[in-house]
C-alpha cells in the first residue's frame, strides 16, 4: 500500500527555523552562564521548551502539517513566551 504524502505548510517551515535558531540562541547563553545553581536553574526550567521543539520537528518530519504539530507549535511558543517572562537571559 502506498504511503501517505505528509501535508507541508510553508508557514509552519517558517516558525521551525525561527525555532531552531531560538532554541540554539537560549541554550549557548544558558551553557555561558558561570555560576552553577543559576545555570542548573535555567537549563531545568528549559528543558520542556526544548523538547517540546525536538517532539514538534520530529513529528513534523514524519506527518507533517497536522492538528497535533500546529498545537505543539503554540505550546512551544506559550512555554517560550512564560520562560522569557519569568527569566532574564
């Protein structure tokens, strides 16, 4: 049986790049950071952002533009915006 085409969405590539840059950007200042508990502090409290990104380019290489990948994009932004708010980088 053939196997389905996934469903792309120029958009959606858009905000994965935007993403990926974000994501390496917030983890180098992170892994820049001297003092132990802080860098330890932050590097927990992203971690749900950042595999919340690996899960949604993961799931989008494989099905593409889907309900689950356009609500994993707004959970990544939500848990972004919620990050930037509560800690300064």
């Amino acid at each position: 049986m053939a196997r389905k085409r996934r469903k792309l969405n120029k958009e959606m590539e858009l905000d994965i790049s935007l993403a990926t840059k974000k994501v390496e950007l917030i983890t180098a200042q992170i892994n820049d950071i001297q003092e132990e508990e802080t860098l330890s502090e932050y590097s927990l409290a992203f971690d749900p952002i950042k595999n919340t990104f690996l899960l949604l380019v993961g799931l989008y290489d494989t099905e593409g533009f889907t309900d689950k990948t356009k609500e994993l994009l707004n959970q990544y932004k939500k848990l972004l915006v919620s990050f930037e708010e509560e800690y300064e980088i």
